[in-house]
C-alpha cells in the first residue's frame, strides 16, 4: 500500500461494528488517502456494557444502539454498509458478503467481535440465554417479563423452577446480570405483580472456579459476594455445569436445578469467520496477532477487538474489554496511516483503564491502575461512568443524558424501576443517546 501505481485512494475495509470497528472507522474519517467501507450485519453500533440493563428492563433496546450510517454521514470517505461477511480471503486480501458481492482491498481490519463459548456443554448451546449482543438482551428480557406474568397467574409454577433464574459465569457479565436480575426479582416484580412475594424468587450463580470475579483480586471477591448475597443471590462455586435442559440444569455434583432460564456468561470465542478464513488461531479461537496488531503472514490484514488475541508489552494477552479493542481499533488506523505515509507501524500500546463491574444499585467495584488499587462503592461507580463515558463518546452520543441516567439509576430506589415496565408512565425518563 502507497507504493507506485496503486490507487490515490487505498480501500480500507473494516469487518464490524463494535468498539474496535467504530474506533478504527472514527480515526480514518476525514483521511484524503483512504477510502473505508465499514461493514456490519445490524448496521448498528451495540453497547455492550449495558446489555444486562436491556436484558431487566432498566433500559430500552433503542437505548443503547447507534445507527451506523448516521454516525459516519459527515465523512465522504466512509461508506457504512449494513451486510454480512460470508467470507474472508486474507491473502488477497478481500471479502465476500452474503449476497455473493466481492469487495477488494488494500487493508483489511477484522473487528468483528465474539460469539458465547458453550465449552461443548450438552444441551446449552440450545437452551441457554447468552447475553453479548442486543438480540440476546432482548430475549432475556421478554423471557422474565413472560415468566413472572405466568407465575402471578399460576403460582404452583414457582416451585417448577418457573422463578429460579441460573447464571452461569461469575465473571463481570455474570456477576452484572446476576445482581441486577436479583434487583428485578426482589425489588421491582413484586410492585407490577403484589400477588407475588419477593421471596418467592430465586437467583443462583454457578462457576466451576471459586472466587467470584476471578480476574479481580481477592478483597474484590469478597465484596462481590458480599453484595450479591445481600441481594439474594445464591452462590455456587467450585462446581460446573454438566447439562441444560428446557427445564432444568444439572450440575457437576449431580444436583438438578429447577429452571425455566439459564442466562450463559460463561465465556466467549471468536466469531466463525476467523477460522474459517484460515488464519492463525490462539485461545478461544481469536486470532493471534503481532505487536502491530497485524497477523502474521498476512501485513495487510489486522485483527482487534474480541476477535483476536492482543498481546501487552510483555506478551501476556489483554483482556476482552471494551477499552481494549476501541483503543486497537484506533491503533491499526494510525498504522494503516503510517502505511501510507511510508512511515513505520508501531507496537500497539494499551493504555490501562482497569477492570470494573456494577454489582447492583450502590455496589461496584473497580481496580484501577497498573498495580490495580482496589474501588468499591461510590469511587468505583464513579471509574465505571468515566471509562464508559469515555467509550460512549467514541460514537459521538450525548453524554450528558447518559451520566444522568446513570447517577439516577446509582442513587433511587430500585422499586421506581417498575414504571419502566409500563410505557405509558408519564414520568418514565427517556434517554436519547443519538448520534448528532
């Protein structure tokens, strides 16, 4: 690329509409010597980190997604397209949509993000609920509201499992849904259907390891337990799940669970695309990059985001985050420019934001820096609205209507979250994070 003869304008094609995407997307707009098609099967920028608050009705799915066209229509330079990847040629490099169309490149930037990882358990992969796209929130969610309305209706259901909710993981996906279903359950279904008790209602989180939120440290395990308790929640750890069923789960100690939902955060693996497109592959099926974030073998094909396995400086993989892939996303941009300055690519650099989970209202917790100082609280609320501030401004959303809604949230009663279950409430806040 920017070597004589090749277009005055290099095609850049970005594969996905997440963090890392949109991140890669942002920094290349406006730039004379690229042109960039920016694909995706939604056409819509998701919000990941506030997929469980779809998932309990706190938020509306239109809440947290951002059409794409509308994000880039300022830039003449790209062109945000809503297809499907079908396949991926890296040697060429090109791709090819679900409709049979053929696009060529000059760079290629694979962000086309993760799929569950059901580790082969039986029966999951059918009946499970994975929460890490939109679709998945929403089927979460109309499948509670479905359940508490039959419980109300026909209380023998409840000693069916019809209110027993598991979660598998106890990582932050497992542990945000975990607290905030609880909160549903015992704080809000009781005020939209009185004739059932709060007690009547059951959460229990399962995970083969034994510390809740393992990757954090160990005083952060013991305050998330702390809190999920507080909340109700059952803790099962130390025991895996052998089988999911439609009406059960069973663990590894042979006792059977009585459920009508399994919410699955039990783990993520790349999308397909990335081994079928034969490149190399790593741990969870991401696909290994060099410090460039370009793969090896292939120097005009990047990989970022949850797709690929990101090294830090001393060859340890950074974690899933979403901090981690916008910041890629925007690395592999700055080499694709140096590419066609004929400059050189840099090493990628993470710039640590820490690690953070919401356990519930007034229950956070956070590790910040790179000797990871442990949050709780209030401090750590407070780092988790800065980091997601900072990702939500990446797709040009207003943030003061975000930071109001989550310092409401935050602070009220989790009762005043009943209205949201009820449209018509005059005084039900709305929230308009829309591109301007």
């Amino acid at each position: 690329m920017g070597e004589a003869g090749r277009p005055a304008q290099a095609h850049v094609v970005v594969v996905g509409g997440g963090f890392a995407g949109v991140a890669c997307a942002k920094r290349l707009a406006g730039e004379p010597r690229a042109r960039v098609t920016l694909l995706d099967r939604t056409g819509r920028h998701q919000f990941q980190p506030l997929l469980y608050q779809v998932a309990t009705a706190e938020l509306t799915p239109r809440d947290i997604q951002f059409d794409l066209a509308a994000m880039f229509a300022r830039h003449d330079n790209i062109e945000a397209r809503t297809a499907e990847v079908a396949a991926f040629d890296p040697g060429a490099p090109a791709v090819t949509l679900a409709d049979g169309t053929t696009l060529a490149a000059d760079a290629v930037v694979l962000a086309a993000g993760a799929t569950p990882n059901f580790f082969r358990t039986p029966g999951a992969e059918r009946y499970a609920f994975p929460l890490y796209s939109l679709s998945d929130a929403e089927r979460i969610r109309a499948r509670l509201l479905e359940l508490f309305r039959e419980a109300a209706a026909k209380p023998e259901l409840i000693d069916e499992g019809a209110l027993t909710f598991v979660v598998v993981g106890s990582g932050p996906t497992g542990v945000e849904i975990a607290g905030a279903v609880a909160e549903l359950a015992h704080d809000v279904m009781p005020h939209v259907h009185p004739q059932l008790s709060a007690a009547r209602a059951t959460v229990i989180v399962v995970d083969h390891g034994h510390a809740v939120l393992g990757a954090f440290s160990a005083e952060a395990h013991d305050y998330a337990a702390r809190q999920l308790r507080r909340r109700g929640v059952e803790l099962r750890l130390g025991t895996a799940v052998k089988e999911v069923a439609h009406d059960r789960v069973v663990l590894g100690d042979g006792t059977s669970v009585p459920t009508r939902l399994t919410i699955w955060g039990g783990g993520e693996q790349a999308v397909p695309l990335a081994g079928q497109s034969g490149l190399p592959q790593g741990r969870g099926g991401r696909v290994d990059v060099d410090a460039d974030l370009s793969v090896p073998g292939f120097p005009a094909v990047y990989a970022v985001g949850d797709v690929a396995n990101i090294p830090d400086r001393d060859g340890a993989l950074l974690p899933q985050l979403g901090s981690v892939a916008q910041q890629a996303g925007d690395w592999a941009a700055g080499n694709i420019i140096a590419d066609l300055e004929g400059g050189n690519r840099q090493p990628f650099h993470y710039q640590d934001k820490g690690i953070m989970a919401m356990i519930g209202r007034k229950a956070a917790v956070a590790e910040i820096g790179a000797r990871r100082h442990e949050l709780d609280g209030r401090l750590a609320f407070t780092a988790w609205l800065g980091v997601h501030a900072q990702l939500l401004a990446n797709t040009g959303a207003e943030l003061r209507a975000f930071l109001a809604w989550a310092e409401e949230f935050y602070l009220r009663p989790a009762h005043r979250s009943a209205k949201l279950l009820h449209p018509s409430a005059v005084d039900v806040p709305r929230i308009d994070w829309s591109s301007p």
